[in-house]
C-alpha cells in the first residue's frame, strides 16, 4: 500500500504521512527536535524560567515553546496563578503583593492612614509569557 502524501504543514512540502503522527515532514520535525533539545537544556539549567525568558534566551517561538508544553514535553509550574507583585512587578506565586511589599504596606498602614493608594501596574500582560517550567525526569 503507498503511503499517503500530505503537505507539511510548516513548510508544505509533501511527505509519507504515517497514519495517526503528525502532519509535519521529517526535516521540519528534526528541526523542532533541536529547538526542543536546546529549550530543554535550557530550563533544565534555568529551573523556573517563564516561557518569555526561555524564547527570548534561546531563539525559540514563544508559541512552539507553548507548543511543546501543551504536548506535555515541557511542563509548567502555576500555570494559573503567576501573577507579578502589583507594587514592584516581582513575579510571585499568588497574591497581589510578594512577601517583601506585604511586609511594607503593612507597617505603613500602621504608621499613617495612606491617602494615595499604590498605582495599579497592567496586569493583563499576556499570561502564557510568564508560565514557569521546570522539567520532568
Ligand atoms: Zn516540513
Ligand atoms: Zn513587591
């Protein structure tokens, strides 16, 4: 039986498309392998690192970085709940302040009654930029 061609769809040159893989050809595969490797390499040495530092150190698409999490190659640690201190902009875990700010506001609020409320940094950055990844063994 002839395998059945398809059109890659990254570079769109026909291939043997094998029943139930996927429609991308062997060469662009064997590129998005490195990439994968060289991302991999690189969280594994920067554990934590979000999926905008990882592109930006490495080269890579932000979107086939996202790619390779979805497929569960890369794994990402709060996924939901990164979220940047509204105060200094440190990335935290939950909250609305890290730990440093809660601890300030606190003992300002203590001190005066505080007319002018902190400015409210853009929140809506894209969430996908700051999901932290760490990898599995
Ligand atoms: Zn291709
Ligand atoms: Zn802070």
């Amino acid at each position: 039986m002839a395998p059945e061609l398809r059109n890659c769809s990254i570079c769109g040159r026909l291939f043997a498309y094998q029943p139930g893989g996927r429609t991308v050809c062997s060469r662009c595969r064997d590129q998005e392998e490195e990439k994968y490797m060289v991302v991999r390499r690189y969280v594994r040495d920067h554990p934590g690192a979000t999926v905008f530092e990882v592109a930006e150190a490495t080269g890579v698409d932000e979107e086939l970085i996202l790619q390779f999490l979805r497929e569960g190659r890369l794994q990402s640690r709060g996924f939901v709940e990164v979220v940047q201190c509204q105060r200094c902009g440190t990335y935290i875990e939950s909250g609305k302040y890290c730990a440093k700010c809660l601890q300030e506001l606190d003992s300002q609020f203590k001190q005066v009654i505080s007319t002018n409320r902190p400015n409210k940094p853009d929140t809506q950055e894209k969430r996908s930029s700051r999901e932290r990844m760490h990898i599995k063994d």
